[in-house]
C-alpha cells in the first residue's frame, strides 16, 4: 500500500502559496497542511541538465522514502533541490533531510 501520494500540478501552487518553509545545505523544504499526505520533487533547471535534474529527483525521492515513517501524515511536502545537491551522495541528502524534516516535527 502507498503512503503517500504525489502531487499533481495545481496541488504544488497550493503547497508552495501556504506553507512554511525549511532550508538544508542541499534541499530546501515547504510544508503545509493544505493537501494531506501528499508529496513532490522538484529540481530546476538551475540545478543543471536534464541528467542532473533526474539524479536530483532520484536522490530525494530515495531519501524521503527511508525517512517517511517518521513524517506526519497530515502534511504535504515539496522538496525543492539546491544546485549543491549534484555533487552529493544519497547518504548526504538522507542527513540533510532528515535534520530539515526533525526541525519540522519539533514545531
């Protein structure tokens, strides 16, 4: 069974408007109580090609999922990628992110 959903295209307007955001070396964080238990990944094209996009994506993606059973289900969260986060393994983003995502939980 799926957890959490993914976020369709106006859902990430909705989420970016009115949310409160978190800032990590290598992610930044928004995370609101407007679409519950839901999720999204973005990398811009300030992060590089379209490769260094995908591996981004990947990165959070993989590194949400090993942290998920932590996060509060009535959030939704975007997870925005730093141009930094091309130059890190999965394991940095994991630390990143967690720490971000402890902050969250704590407020």
């Amino acid at each position: 069974m799926k957890l959490w959903e993914r976020l369709k295209g106006k859902e990430f307007k909705d989420v970016l408007e009115n949310s409160k955001k978190y800032f990590g070396h290598f992610v930044v964080v928004f995370v609101s109580d407007r679409a519950q238990g839901k999720v999204g990944f973005i990398a811009s094209k300030k992060v590089g090609n379209a490769v260094r996009r995908n591996r981004a994506k990947r990165l959070m993606r993989e590194a949400f999922l090993k942290i998920e059973d932590k996060l509060l289900k009535d959030r939704s969260y975007v997870i925005v990628a730093k141009k930094s986060i091309t130059t890190v393994k999965m394991q940095d983003v994991l630390i990143d992110l967690s720490g971000i995502l402890r902050k969250e939980c704590k407020e």
